[in-house]
C-alpha cells in the first residue's frame, strides 16, 4: 500500500480549508476495518498480530467487508497545499493542521469510546444476574428514612459447582454472611450491620417464585435463605421483620466473589495478631500483615475455629476487617488509575452478584456505585447486631434486649455512628425529653418457654409486633408470636383467660408495660395464648408520634473503622 505509486481510480479534488473529521475515517481494503487518515493517500496497514505484537482490541468500528473499499480524499496537483506541497518543500497552514489533528482526535475518541463503550455495556451488562422477589405488601414493610439507602448484602455458602473442596458438596447455601449497608441521606457517612448466621429469630412466610413458603416461629438465621426453597426474598423480609428496617436492595455474592473480586485489585491487606492454622478453613498465616487474594482471601474470611472463642462472633470482625481493607484498595489511586484493574474489578464484581431486579442493569448498578463512592472512608463503620448467648443452646445466639433495639432504631432512623453527625446528635441529646411511662411491674417468677403470647400491632406503626416478639423471645419467651395487626389503640393490653395472671403479668414486665396494662379476657379459654395489644404508648412517645431516634449508640457496641489500618484478626 506504502510502494510510493499512486493508486489508480483515487478521486483528486482539494481538500476544503475546514475538515469533517467523518472524512478522516477511511475503509483499509486488507483488514475490512475502519482506520483514521490525518492526511495520507492511503489507508494506513495495522500492524499484524505476531511475535512482540497484539491483535486489534475489540473497541473498533466494523466496516462492511463485502463491499469494496472506499478510497480517500487525497489532493493532487501544483496548488494542493497537501503532501505534495510538503514535498516541495511547502508548509500547510498552522491553523489547518491544528484543526486536523483536533478533529483527528475526536473522531477517534468518539468511535473508540462509542465502539469500547457498547462492548463494555454489552459485557458486563451479560454478565448481572438478577432476581424478581417478593417482600410483602406496603402496608407490611417498615417505612423508608428518607433518602436514605439500605442494602442487603447476603453471603452464601452454596457449594455448587464448587466440588468437595468447600465441604458439603452441592449444598444449595445458606445465608452465611448478612451484612446490612446503610447509607445516610446526605451520604456523608455509612453503618454496616453484620447479622450473626447463628442468631435465632422467626422465619416469616414467604414467597419465592409461586411457592409459599412457610414460616417458623423460631429458627436460625441463615436458614433465611435456601431452607425450604427460601430466595433472597425470605431473608430480605426477615431482616425487616426483625429489625424495623427497611431494605431498599439485596445483593447477593458466593466463595467464588471473594476469591476473584480480592484478586482483580491485586489483592487485599490483611492482618493477624497471632499466627492462625486454621485446618477447616485451610488459613495457614504468621503473625503480622499479609496480602491476600484468591484461595486464602476465602480462607481468611471463612476462618473462625483458629480466632477468638472459635465461633460465627469471632469470624465476623474478620470479614469486617477484610472489607474495610478491600474497601480502601477499590477507593486507592492504585485501582482507580489502572484501567486493568478497573475492567478486571468490574468483569469479576458483574459475574459475581446476583442482585434484585431493581438494580439488575449495569446502569443502575454503575448510579448505585457512584452513589456510594460519595461516602468517606473514614465514616463507614462496621459493627454487629447486639446478642446474647442462647439460654437453651449454647451455641446459638439471641438478640440482645434493650441494645439490639437501639441499634436497628438509629439505623432505621439514619442516625449516624461516626462522629460526622456529632453536631446533630448533641442537638438531638439536648431536646425535651418525651414524658417517662409508668414504672413497670416486677416481674413474677414465671417459667418464659411455657407462656403462648400472640402479639398485635395497635401503635399504627409498621414492625412493632415483631420488635416486641424478638424482645420476649430475648426474655426467654420463646413460645412468643406475631398475629394480625390490631385496630389502633391508644394504650397498650395483655389480655388473660382465668388462672393466667402470673403469665400476663410477666410479658407486661418483659415489655415494659404498666401493670394497669394487664385484664382477665372471658373471651379467652383455658388452650387460648395470651393476647398483647401494643398501643401506641409502646412507643415510649407521646400518643400519635413515632418514637425518638436513639442519640448514642448502645455502651460496649462492636465496632471496626473502614479506615482503622490497625485492625488484625485475634
């Protein structure tokens, strides 16, 4: 093409003083592809694929391969003010070569753009899989807070397709890991609430595609999600039943996003306290910080029998750390400036989520990114629900009355845990306290697991029969259910069927209720559960008006700092 002859059939006119940068893009006959030409006669020959070299990227405009090939404009003559002039010595205009060069440009980082931007969407657009799921009517979820943002993220252990080396191979998974991502309004700061998959708490009836799915009184946590056919939905509105609030999205990642997300940053920072052999999770570390990816980033946060008291409450400030770190690294000059990494992070991330159909494109993906990359590191703090160990079995875990309450009401609330919003709360702190309810009873001595109590929502505000039902389970009133909301009242009841007072009079206390709460019913027998009412003076408020948002967190909360470098497994 280059032989220095001119080629036969070239059309020979000037070229005009001002250039469309259309024009520039000219068909080379031996590759069919479309290539730009500042000023040359012929189209220009790619370099072919071979030893030193690389093939052409995939962010190219095709051109029509069986058509034949469009030659150039290309002037001619003594006045041409083009090549020819240049090899007589001549000089083209400053004007008009910067104008062709900027023109040049554009055209290029259009078509490059257009072109790379279209197989990136295409790509990883490929790659997102989502889930339609189910969570109840609007008149059952808890009320939004604001623009405030809550993401359910769900850790399954689903060994499928995984083979024999995870254990349990084939297992459909569970709900291992729940993290709950809240994200103030103003996005100045974010809590991640970490839900221990051994906390026992009820399952409420779901759907998950056309089967319902029923619910159980009392059962762990992580069968949420898989038990029965349950989908993220079933662990979607657990998570609102127990907490009061209200998730806007899940999203859902398996041993294989930790194994490829850790390894397309090249790498995560970890770090040990005490050197960690841990046989189940395969972890063989020495004491100290250590870069870990792929196959010991998933040992490191699965981990739990070599740290702590070897339990889930000893693993989760693991993954907290993990992610604080992963966090840092993503957010890093290194990532964001590396092109690889940043394809690589969003090819593994993309292929590693299954999220809900609410966010299952990558443009509502990439908003959602954007909308968290708003967040300081320094004010993302980890922690983990408040709990107790469970009285009937040692290895499973309760929700803490009094702080597990706290908490999920300053998160429902958007109340911050990093000192961003110290302004507002020494506000908050300084408002009118809200009048004190009567004093409640002592309470009797009672045996809890052998009291049947169904409790009706009365106060006109959404989850409170559930935040009461965890509260006497807490207590040790494990036979303790929701039923049906109630008509709106404005003071709360336990109604009793004769020979019961004791038992009644031991949920008021349990609740927090005046004694004057507590009434024989005749419309009860002697089989019949005892029946709560919660009025609105449950709220701990004024009749009418929700309850105060909690100004400080609970004494002695579990807390790791997204931006703390100091954090190391024990």
């Amino acid at each position: 093409m280059n032989s220095g002859h001119r080629q036969p059939n070239r059309l020979a006119v000037p070229l005009p003083e001002e250039v469309d940068p259309a024009d520039q893009w000219v068909l080379d006959p031996q590759t069919g592809e479309f290539r730009l030409n500042l000023d040359g006669p012929a189209p220009v020959v790619p370099p072919q694929a071979g030893p030193g070299r690389t093939a052409p990227g995939p962010a190219r405009m095709p051109g029509p391969r069986s058509e034949p090939a469009v030659a150039p404009l290309t002037p001619t003559g003594p006045g041409d003010g083009g090549r020819a002039a240049r090899r007589k010595g001549g000089r083209s205009k400053p004007r008009r070569r910067a104008l062709k060069w900027t023109a040049g440009v554009a055209a290029l980082v259009l078509v490059a753009g257009c072109g790379g931007a279209y197989y990136a969407y295409q790509h990883f657009n490929n790659n997102i899989s989502s889930v339609e799921v189910q969570v109840g009517s609007e008149a059952e979820r808890p009320q939004a807070a604001g623009d405030a943002l809550n993401i359910l993220v769900i850790g399954t252990d689903s060994r499928e397709g995984l083979g024999r080396e995870y254990g349990d191979e084939g297992s459909t998974g569970h709900a291992d890991t729940t993290l709950l991502f809240h994200v103030a309004k103003d996005r100045s700061n974010a809590t991640v609430m970490s839900i221990p998959r051994d906390l026992m708490l009820p399952i409420p009836e779901c759907q998950s595609g056309t089967k319902k799915i029923p619910g159980s009184a009392r059962a762990m946590f992580n069968t949420s999600l898989g038990q029965d056919g349950r989908d993220p939905g079933c662990t979607w509105k657990t998570v609102e039943k127990a907490t009061g609030i209200r998730i806007d999205h899940f999203m859902m990642v398996n041993f294989e996003a930790v194994k490829t997300l850790s390894t397309a940053v090249g790498g995560v920072e970890v770090c040990a306290a005490k050197p960690i052999n841990d046989p189940d999770s395969h972890l063989n570390m020495t004491k100290g910080k250590h870069v870990v990816q792929g196959e010991e980033a998933l040992a490191f946060v699965r981990t739990r029998h070599a740290v702590g008291f070897g339990g889930d409450l000893t693993r989760i400030p693991l993954q907290q750390q993990f992610i604080s770190s992963m966090i840092r690294k993503i957010k890093s000059g290194d990532t964001l400036t590396s092109p690889t990494k940043l394809w690589s992070l969003a090819d593994a991330a993309t292929k590693a989520l299954t999220v809900d159909s609410g966010i299952g494109s990558v443009d509502k993906l990439k908003d959602l990114a954007l909308d968290l990359s708003k967040v300081d590191t320094k004010n993302i703090t980890f922690t983990t629900v408040p709990v107790l160990d469970d009285p009937k079995d040692n290895d499973r875990l309760i929700l803490k009355p009094g702080d597990s309450e706290q908490l999920f009401s300053m998160i429902a609330n958007d109340r911050s845990l990093t000192e961003v919003q110290q302004a507002a709360d020494a506000a908050a702190s300084a408002a009118p306290a809200a009048p004190s309810p009567p004093a409640a009873p002592a309470a009797p001595d009672v045996d809890g697991a052998a009291v049947r109590a169904t409790v009706r929502n009365g106060t006109g505000q959404p989850q409170q029969a559930s935040k009461a039902v965890a509260t006497l389970q807490g207590k040790g009133f494990a036979k303790a259910a929701t039923g049906s909301n109630a008509e709106a009242a404005e003071a709360s009841s336990v109604s009793y069927p004769a020979g019961k007072a004791d038992q009644a009079a031991a949920l008021a206390a349990a609740l927090g209720l005046p004694a004057t709460a507590v009434q024989q019913s005749s419309q009860l027998g002697a089989k019949d559960a005892l029946v709560v009412v919660l009025g609105k003076d449950f709220l701990g408020a004024a009749p009418g008006t929700a309850a105060a948002a909690p100004a400080e967190a609970p004494k002695d909360l579990q807390r790791v700092q997204a931006d703390d470098t100091n954090v190391c497994a024990k």
